[in-house]
C-alpha cells in the first residue's frame, strides 16, 4: 500500500497575485497575458513599485505542480512534492505553509539561496500576465530527487516547465522517471506551456515516451502533434501517450484513461482571473482516479472545481473544494 497518491516534482514558486486597473497596467508597457522570465532585480523593483497603501500583494505558495498537488491534498488526498526554495521570507513562508497543508516536502530550503517568485498581475478582463524569477526552483537537480517519495506514490506528476532547466531540471526529470519505473510508479506529465515541446521537444517526447498520462491543453496539444484542432490532436496522442487529458477552456474537456474516452463539457461564465484552471483540474482529476472514481466523472467535477478557481482572484480555493467535488460528483 502506498503511502501518497501523488508526488508533484516542480519548480517551487511564491505566486504574488496583484490586482490592476487597466490604467495602471498600460503604465507597465506589458504585453498583456503573457509569461515572461525575469532576474531578481527587475522583480525586486517591480514588486517596490506597489508595494503601497493602494495595491494588496497577496502572497501564495504554489507553481504549476505545486498547485495540483495542494488541490489532490485539499480534496483529501495524501500528497507530496520536490522543488526548492531559498532560506529567505518567501521560503520559509513556502515550507511552512506546506506543512500546514500536510503535505511532505521533506528539507526543501536551500542556505543563501533567493526563493522563486512569480507576480500575476490581474487585469478586469480576467487575464493574468506574470512576470517569474525562478531563483532557486530553477536548480531542482537530479540530486534533489528522493526516492523515497516516489516510491511512496501511486503516481509520479512532472511539471513540463522543469524542462526549461537543460543543466538541472532535465536530469531531476530523468532520475525521476527512472526511480517511479523501478518503485512502480506510474508516471504523469504536463505540458505547463506551448513553448516547453516547441523548444525543449526532443527531451519532452523522451519523457512522454515514458509516461502514462498526459496533460494539456488546446494550444500545447497542437504544438506537440502538429495538428490543426484540439480534436484531430487528441486523436493523435494516442499513439504517444496511453492516456491523456486536453483541456480546451470554454470547451470541456477529452478524455481517455484506462479504457474510458470521452468528452466532457465545461459551465460558460465571465472570468476572473484564469491563473491555475489547468492545475486545479489537474489535481483533481488525480484525485478522481487514484480514489475510484469513473475518469468521464473525475473529469466532470474537475471541470467544476476550475470553473470556480477562474471566477477568483488565485490557484487556490481556500475553502469548499471537497464540498464541490460531492456536488460535481452526485450529479
């Protein structure tokens, strides 16, 4: 019997969420919804910029992983995760939320190091645009792996945005993957972004050669088979992955797990804040099957847990999450 039901490996980030009117955010000069990687001074003085009496900067520990893991935990599943953070506020503010979370992280605080952060600024159109210094999550390595963790999951989730580490990431992948193929492990894999097979896609497909689910969505599935719809992709992934879900936002969702295909239609609304929908429905779908739910079913209450996570602000829903899953579930 195994103790966990999924171990995250992934890049440790403090996401700092930070609400803007559409005036203050053209004074940035961003290009809005997008993604960009940034050093430690540009983030320090971009956080000083409102760090004020007007604008609230709430702190939030996750990353993409991280946050499906916390929402497997949060609906009552046994979880754990590896990544790395620094000695600094934001670290000992990652690892102490983790436990209180009750979610084994092992020692993940490196000395001297500066802790990852990504700012998600919200706009009222419900878009996030980030600006992410990885700091310390980008030297997860090979030796930061336990293996005792992975053997004491069912399954094994690898964040696809650990790739874009060649010297560290992508060895902390290979090991990982290594150790859940001796433990008996089963492997699952996200995308994280489109750029992650565009660019690192040799290395990507090695793992996904190895995985037995895959996540991602309308955009990512497209870059990794070439084909010109989510659909005509989901068909095609079939041949390099056993199962796999895509996502494609107001669309629902494909699904083949185990046997089980289908498609499973999502709730229309107005967004808040899109940040996390793909996590959440990630850990739950996790959840959903590593506790015997039908795949169609897991995937139908994950839908409704990332419908209410897009109508706030943040990846996390503080409260309610189990309530909502009975709901999703029983009807």
């Amino acid at each position: 019997m195994k103790r966990f039901d999924v171990c995250g490996l992934g890049n440790a980030i403090v996401d700092i969420f930070l609400d803007l009117s559409d005036a203050d955010f053209q004074s940035l000069d961003f290009e809005r919804g997008t993604m960009v990687l940034v050093d430690k001074t540009t983030q320090d003085t971009l956080l000083s910029k409102f760090h004020d009496s007007v604008h609230d900067l709430v702190l939030v520990s996750g990353g993409s992983v991280a946050n499906s893991v916390i929402a497997a935990s949060q609906l009552g599943g046994k979880s754990a995760f590896i990544g790395c953070v620094g000695d600094d506020r934001y670290g000992l503010h990652y690892a102490d939320e983790f436990q209180q979370l009750e979610i084994e992280i092992g020692n993940p605080v490196l000395v001297g190091e500066a802790t990852g952060t990504c700012l998600a600024i919200v706009t009222p159109d419900g878009e996030r645009t980030m600006r992410t210094f990885l700091g310390v999550a980008s030297h997860l390595a090979a030796k930061h792996v336990d293996q005792a963790r992975i053997a004491e999951s069912k399954w094994l989730f690898i964040e696809g945005y650990v790739f874009a580490n060649p010297d560290t990431g992508q060895h902390a992948i290979r090991q990982a993957i290594q150790i859940a193929k001796q433990e008996g492990t089963k492997v699952a894999l996200t995308c994280s972004d489109g750029f992650i097979p565009a660019v690192f896609g040799d290395v990507f497909r090695e793992a996904l050669a190895q995985s037995d689910l895959l996540f991602c969505n309308a955009t990512e599935s497209m870059a990794i088979t070439g084909a010109e719809n989510p659909q005509l992709a989901f068909e095609k992934l079939k041949e390099m992955v056993p199962n796999c879900v895509v996502t494609d936002g107001p669309n629902g969702a494909f699904v083949r797990f185990e046997g089980t295909t289908g498609h499973v239609p999502t709730v229309p609304c107005e967004p808040r804040d899109l940040t996390g929908a793909g996590d959440m429905f990630a850990g739950a779908f996790l959840y959903g099957i590593t506790h015997g739910y039908d795949p169609l079913v897991s995937a139908k209450a994950a839908n409704a847990l990332s419908h209410r996570v897009i109508m706030q602000v943040g990846a996390r829903l503080h409260r309610g999450a189990k309530e909502l899953w009975a709901e999703a579930t029983q009807a």
